[in-house]
C-alpha cells in the first residue's frame, strides 16, 4: 500500500519547460495540464505550490501510470475534451509541448482560454537555425534532437515557429503576458528577449496569454 | 443441466448480520416498506474521527460477502482480490461496509421477506425499487453505523451505478467515488438482455405467477437460463475463445445424437446456470435487473447528466475495461464528461483486458494499481493517516 503513496517529487529530474511553467503558476490556483504525460508537472504544483492541479493525457499507459500514484489525470484528447468543461473552470490551463501535435491548434488555444484564465504554452520552436539549416542546406525534413523522430512517423503535425505563435495570438486577440525562449539545456541568453533572434536560437518557447 | 451433489442449505433458513429499521422505507413508488431490514458485513475498523469508512456496492447477483468465503456456497468473497488486509482496499487503513441491497436476498427487504411480521413473503407484490432506493436504504445503514462522510464508495456495474447515485444523492457525504465498468443508465443492449433473463423465468412452470413459495419449488430452470443468458454478455470473445474454443467434452468424437457432445462453453454455463439458482431468488432477479433497466441519472437532471453532479467537491475516478461490451468504454467516457461539465476532479482510466465486463471480479493489476493509488492520493488529500505498520513481534523472554 504504501508503495503506491504519491512520493514524485521530482522537481530537480523534470524537464526544463515544466520548471519554468511551474514558476508562472500562482500558489493555490485551479490547473488544468493538458498532455500531462505521468503527472509530473501536477503532482509538483500540488506539492509545491497548494495548487488543485488537474491532467488530461491521451495515452492510457501514462493515464494508467498517473492515477496509480495518486493524480487526479484522466485519459482524454485537447481536441474533443476541452469542449466539455465550464467557461472560467481553471485559474492557469497548461499545454506543454503538445500544442504542434493537437489537430486544431488554434480552436485548442481558444477552448483554454475559454475554460481559464489564463493559458501557459510550451513548444518547440521550428524557426530554430539547426532545423532552418537542415532543410535548406540538406533539403530533407529537419531531424534534431527536439525533433527527433522522422516525418512520417512524427505525432508532431503543426510545427510552428515563435514568429508563428506571435501572429497567431495578435489574430486571435490574446494579450502575452510574458514569454520566453530557451535552450534545451534552459541558459539564460541575450538574445531571449528579441524576437528574431529568439525564434533563431530558441530550442523552445514558452507564452503566458490571456484574452485581451 | 447439472444437478447439485448436495442439496443447499435453504436460503430462507441462513441468518445475516443485519440492522432492522421498524420505521421503514418510504420507495419513490409510493408504498413505505416496513420494517426495512439492511443485511450487511463489515471488515477493518472505524477509527475514532470516523473518517476511514468505505461503502462498497455489490453487482446485480453479488452480495454483502465481499471478503469472507460465502455461508452459502463456501467460495471466497466475490472480491477478496480488492478488499482485504494490504489490497487495494486495505482493511488495515479502512473501514469496509458492504450491505445486500434493497430487493436482494441475502438478508435485507426483499421479494421474499414477509410482509409486516410474520405475514406470506411479498413475492411478485414485492414494489419496484429504484437505484435510488437502493442507495436511501445503504444511506440508512452508514447513519447508524455513524458515519457522516464515506471515505470513499466504490463498486462495479450495478453497484456502479450505486455510486454514481450516491455521489449525485450524497455530495457532501461522499469524500471520493470509484464507479467501475457502469453507466449513468442502462442501454436498450441492457435492457434487453435483462428481458430475455426475465422471460425465461416466466415461463418456468415452477415460477407460478411468483407464487413458487407457496409450494416450496423454485422455478430453478427459467432462473439458471436467465443467468446462462446474462453470464455471456459478461465475457468477451476473446475470453470464451481463450478458456473453451471449440473443444468438446470427454471423447471428441463426432456424437451418434444430435446433443451427444457436449461443448466446453455450454457445460460451463450449465455449471453456472445450476450453481446460481442455490444462492438467488427468482423475484428478487426480477426485482434488481427491473430497477437497473429504470436507473437513468441524467433523466432525474432534466437530461443533463453534469447537473446531477453540479457542485461536487467529491474526487472520481472512473474505470473501465476495454473489453467490456455490457458497459464499454463509451459509456464511462460519457460520465467522465459529464463530471467535466461539472468542473468536478475525475480521473478516467480503461483498464487494457481481454476478460470482458467479468475483468473488474478478476486478477487485473493495473486495476488493482490504479483503485490503490487513487485511494492513497485522496486519503492523502483527506488527511487520513497511513495504514498502522504491524506490530513488532515481543521481544522473547529469557
């Protein structure tokens, strides 16, 4: 029994992005973490800041996983799910990594804002120089290690640069209330708070938005 | 059909722990029952806030005997998988409370308990209760019992739809709920099996218009084909595929006569059909299967099944099984989004087995894993303390 207490806490092992979206959540806000894999972020912001901290996951192996220790995660899908819940339901909604591979990014971006006050958005950034190079000097889809699988077995099927996301949110109205670009290995950078020179160097990128 | 090697104990004769409410039960139909009789069993102890108790709900043909071996046939209790010292219901940490429910006949008022005291047992004029019945009567029993706030109620098919009840019935008595392998209400699938079950009972000579106590006989044949029919639609293919195939008992060899050979599949359910008319009573069959037809949440909520639980600050967590085709995934998938609607905080989990609706009464250890870890992170969130550790052996004196 005890085994199966929820004792994850694994902040110093979690992946860079979730660390930095942690430190945008406010202490005892309502979260919803979309695409929450094992519940990591969750179970942190539980832990850590008081937080009722929610997850939805696509796959059942990482569901399965997720509940077994406790989280509060349930198997469902940012393009049909969101749709169900309430206007204003969560203080922060999170889609960490996930946004390039949903069917509809941009109804998903308006379902979040819809259901929270705010949205928290990671991706990986394809305006990156590696990725830019790979294509132009060896003219075949660009394999990195953010972009590591080939393009047909890829889940990742809106690929989108910072510059891309800037001009979504302008379209659609959203206010970005901070964001940042990081390396992989989350350096601190000069060129972080220029966006040309973000969306080049860049490995990931990471937006607060709320609705204007 | 097989006949048993032994004639059963009788029914009527085995005594139950039970509570009796002289006050009784006024039904949704209309007519009080009086006195009301909750049949139930109990395993662990209630600690002193009384905030560890956990209501688990039995199936259609289950009973309160969740943990002990049964005083009528002496098979196990029908979830010593689930419940028990260090399961996954941890009669260490919680206290467990199992009743029979309203209608059964285990012990609580049913079909065959007398009408008023020492009256003819109600038979067919048994009034048809509700899941919601169900639910006031175990609500009765967890008052006297002195529980204010379940820790957790937790049960699969009917006794999911239990849960679900209690939850919309209950918010605020109810800290998490564990609806396994159900539904928010029976399909047209369902009820139509049901109706095939209770037709056979029908048209049992012995069953006599449900009058079959006045003779002492059982309509024994129209029952087992009733639970024949419904224990097919509690396996998978793959299930009945994997344990018998084509194969034939004894010989093998082709028969001279049309019914000489006798498949494994149809000798198994014989064995289940004859077994099961020891332990169950034909109106009572009628009785659970007809309120389980009627449950239908979201009809009590004006059709919307997230109102029923507008509000809830209870924790779910919703389980299915992906080879259950009594109660699939889509219909867990469905109270799952309802729960959304209600912003309430639900985990959803499709438990991946080839052993059909049958699979949450089996060895499934995701299952097991994830009802455990559930439990833990809300008797975390619940502030219950962790189960005691065992007690050191003394040391040995010289």
């Amino acid at each position: 029994m005890n085994d199966a207490a929820p004792i994850r806490y694994v902040a110093k092992n979690m992946r860079l992005d979730l660390r930095l979206i942690a430190d945008m959540v406010t202490p005892g806000s309502r979260v919803l973490d979309i695409g929450c894999g094992d519940g990591t972020l969750i179970d942190h912001l539980f832990r850590t800041k008081g937080c009722d901290a929610r997850g939805i996951e696509i796959d059942m192996a990482e569901v399965t996983h997720a509940v077994a220790h406790g989280l509060p995660v349930m198997q469902g899908d940012a393009d049909s799910d969101l749709s169900q819940y309430p206007d204003g339901a969560f203080d922060f909604v999170i889609l960490s990594r996930t946004l390039q591979a949903v069917e509809r990014p941009r109804e998903v971006l308006r379902q979040m804002l819809r259901i929270g006050t705010r949205a928290i958005v990671s991706f990986p950034n394809f305006g990156h120089w590696q990725v830019r190079s790979q294509l132009l000097w060896g003219g075949r889809m660009p394999m990195t290690p953010v972009w590591s699988r080939p393009w047909h077995e890829t889940p990742n099927i809106h690929p989108c640069t910072i510059r891309d996301f800037f001009h979504l949110a302008a379209e659609e109205g959203y206010v970005i209330e901070r964001w940042l670009a990081v390396a992989e290995d989350g350096q601190r950078a000069p060129w972080r708070r220029f966006p040309a020179l973000a969306n080049l160097f860049g490995e990931q990128a990471l937006f607060q938005l709320r609705r204007a | 059909m097989d006949q048993p090697e032994t004639p059963p104990p009788a029914m009527a004769e085995l005594a139950h722990q039970h509570v009796v409410f002289d006050d009784g039960l006024a039904l949704e139909c209309g007519v009080v029952v009086r006195p009301l009789v909750v049949a139930y069993r109990s395993y662990g102890t209630l600690n002193a806030e009384r905030s560890n108790a956990v209501l688990v709900c039995h199936a259609l043909t289950g009973d309160q005997y969740v943990a002990e071996a049964h005083p009528l046939t002496g098979k196990p209790g029908w979830w010593e998988q689930v419940v028990g010292p260090g399961r996954p219901v941890d009669t260490n940490r919680y206290f467990v409370v199992c009743a029979n429910v309203l209608g059964g006949c285990m012990g609580s008022t049913g079909p065959r308990s007398p009408r008023g005291d020492g009256g003819t047992p109600w038979g067919t004029d048994f009034p048809p209760v509700t899941v919601g019945d169900m639910v006031r009567a175990q609500k009765r029993l967890i008052e006297h019992l002195g529980i204010a706030r379940l820790f957790a109620v937790i049960g699969g098919s009917m006794g999911g739809m239990h849960v679900l009840q209690w939850a919309a019935a209950y918010p605020d008595s109810v800290f998490a709920a564990v609806p396994v392998a159900t539904a928010a209400h029976h399909s047209a699938q369902n009820i139509a099996f049901n109706e095939v079950g209770r037709q056979a009972i029908f048209a049992d000579p012995d069953w006599q218009g449900g009058r079959y106590w006045a003779s002492g006989t059982r309509p024994a044949r129209g029952l087992a084909v009733a639970r024949m029919a419904a224990h097919i639609t509690y396996l998978s293919e793959q299930a009945l595929t994997r344990k018998f195939g084509r194969r034939l008992r004894g010989h093998g060899q082709h028969a001279s006569t049309l019914f000489g050979d006798m498949f494994e599949v149809e000798s198994y359910l014989q064995h289940q059909g004859s077994t099961f008319v020891n332990r169950f009573d034909a109106n009572s069959y009628l009785t659970i299967t007809r309120a389980m037809d009627y449950f239908d949440l979201a009809a009590e909520h004006d059709g919307d099944l997230g109102s029923a639980f507008a509000g809830t600050r209870t924790r779910f967590c919703i389980i299915s099984f992906s080879s259950d085709w009594l109660f699939p995934t889509t219909e867990s998938r469905a109270v799952a989004r309802a729960l959304n609607r209600a912003a309430a905080n639900v985990s959803f989990v499709e438990i991946a087995s080839d052993k059909g609706h049958d699979a949450f009464l089996l060895e499934e250890p995701d299952f097991h894993r994830t009802l455990a870890g559930f439990l833990a992170g809300c008797a975390e969130h619940a502030g219950l303390q962790p189960a005691p550790r065992p007690a050191l052996q003394p040391a040995a004196r010289p």
